[in-house]
C-alpha cells in the first residue's frame, strides 16, 4: 500500500490543457480546474469524467460518450468515411484537418453510431470539438442528415449531442447550408412519429445553437454548459447593458424555460433509457 502510494505521489499529475486533451495519456492522478483538487483518474473516469468534489465536467471524447451510453458491444459506427474538402481553398485549411485527423482518428468534428441503451435501439450523434472545435462544415451537417434519414428508414429515435463554436468559417456559404440541410432531415424524421432529443453539452454556440441543437422534441443540456448564439461581449455592446454572471449557461436557460431538463453527466444514461423507455 505504501509503495503504491508512493509510486502515483512520483508520477506526473495529469492537467487538462487549453485545448481540452491532456498533457499525459494515462496519468495516475488528474487535477481538476475548478476546485484544483488532486484526483485518481481511475476514479475520474468510472466517475463518466465528472469532479465529486465539485462536479466539474471534465471535456469527453465523442468516442468516451459513445461508450459511457450504449449498452455492451452494441455500438456501429456511421458515416466514418464522410470527410470535408476545401470547396473555397482556404489556406492552410487542408493540413489543419489532416493534422487533427492524425491527432484523433477522426475523420470529422462528429461520431455517428447505431446501438443500444438499456436495451432500447437508438441512434446517436456526438460533435467532438477537438477538430476543429467542432465546427459544422459541410461534412458535418452531410453526416447529421445522413444520421435522421438512417434513423428514419430504421424508425429509430436520434440523439444528437452538441459541442461546438459554430459555422467553420473556412467553407462559408456551405457551412451556413448545412442549418437548413439538417432541419429538413429532422422535419423528415419528425414526420413520421419519430423521437428526437437534443442534448447540448459545453460549449454550444452560433450556428449549431441557432438550428438543430435548439429543435429537439426533449432538450436537454449538461450541467454548467455554455450555450448561445452570439458572445458575451458582442452582446452587451450591442444592448449596453452588463449580462447576469451567469448568462448562457445551462442554469440560466433552464431558469428562463429554455430546456426541458438539465443533466449531470453522472445521469446521463439513466435519464436516456428512461427517455427511450417512455417513447418506445
């Protein structure tokens, strides 16, 4: 016990950096931001990345989610080969992508799987924003329309969790496209009878706020998210007056009837399966 203790106090404290991956891949103890308590990140982890000392949510894979929901060995990747071009020849926009594909193994800012919580088939979608913070681009909206009309001809229920800054600027008109493109796909999806819910998790912004993480037929959000449209600052410019501490957040638009529910991470699944089983 005492070697052991000795041997995670020698080994190099794990913090997360400013792009939300960490300096070591598997540290032995994990500090957390917000409460700057030193944490086993064994705990860390069975814990769904979630401080129990603060509750700060610690930023998750699109893959770690995936695997947190679904039910054992029922998880089918989507769309893993759709990947954006450069339609407007953007500078340098190639080898940005590339290098962050080579960084995750993702060939986009978005997962698409088809699998099983509690037993209940569902299809789900998680934006990543370690490419590209989770910008929706043109592959990104064509892998969410690709998601509701699988989902469709399956009459399956979709979940869509968001994280993003918003349109990727580097594809212009196109990404603005993908708004539209992806609302038609719901009102499809919708058409029929069948569930969706919108999940948005830290940070939903512009774009992706403004279309599809907002017209779930259940929206929920993660605990201390930030969601909006335009920033802060733009904002208070805009309407001269100073915004409330806590402006955009989960909490704040749960107060002021913009959500359904608001969830700790450390519920998510169980509060899904109870959604599924209640519409099933």
């Amino acid at each position: 016990m005492l070697k052991d203790l000795f041997y995670k106090l020698n080994k190099k404290v794990n913090e997360p950096t400013k792009k939300g991956t960490y300096k070591d891949s598997e540290p032995v103890m994990t500090k957390c931001p917000q409460c700057k308590s030193l944490l086993y990140t064994k705990e860390l982890v069975s814990n769904v990345h979630v401080c129990p000392k603060c509750e700060y949510h610690f930023p998750i894979t699109s893959d770690e989610r995936l695997d947190a929901l679904f039910d054992k060995n029922s998880k089918k990747l989507l769309f893993t080969n759709i990947t954006s071009k450069n339609p407007l020849n953007f500078p340098n926009y190639v080898s940005k992508l590339e290098n962050d594909k080579r960084r995750t193994g993702l060939n986009e800012a978005l997962r698409v799987a088809h699998g099983e919580i509690d037993g209940h088939e569902v299809v789900i979608a998680v934006m990543d924003t370690r490419v590209r913070m989770g910008s929706m681009g043109s592959a990104v909206g064509e892998m969410l329309a690709q998601a509701f009309n699988y989902a469709t001809d399956h009459r399956l229920p979709v979940i869509v969790f968001t994280a993003s800054g918003g349109a990727r600027m580097q594809e212009g008109i196109l990404s603005l496209m993908q708004m539209a493109k992806v609302s038609v796909a719901i009102e499809r999806h919708s058409s029929h009878g069948l569930l969706y819910v919108a999940y948005m998790t830290h940070p939903t912004t512009g774009g992706v706020s403004a279309s599809f993480a907002s017209v779930g037929d259940i929206n929920l959000a993660e605990s201390g998210a930030l969601i909006g449209f335009a920033g802060r600052r733009v904002i208070e410019e805009t309407i001269k007056e100073k915004l409330p501490k806590d402006f955009q957040t989960a909490e704040f638009l749960i107060e002021h009837g913009q959500l359904d529910k608001v969830v700790d991470r450390t519920e998510m699944r169980s509060v899904l399966a109870q959604i599924l089983r209640l519409h099933s």
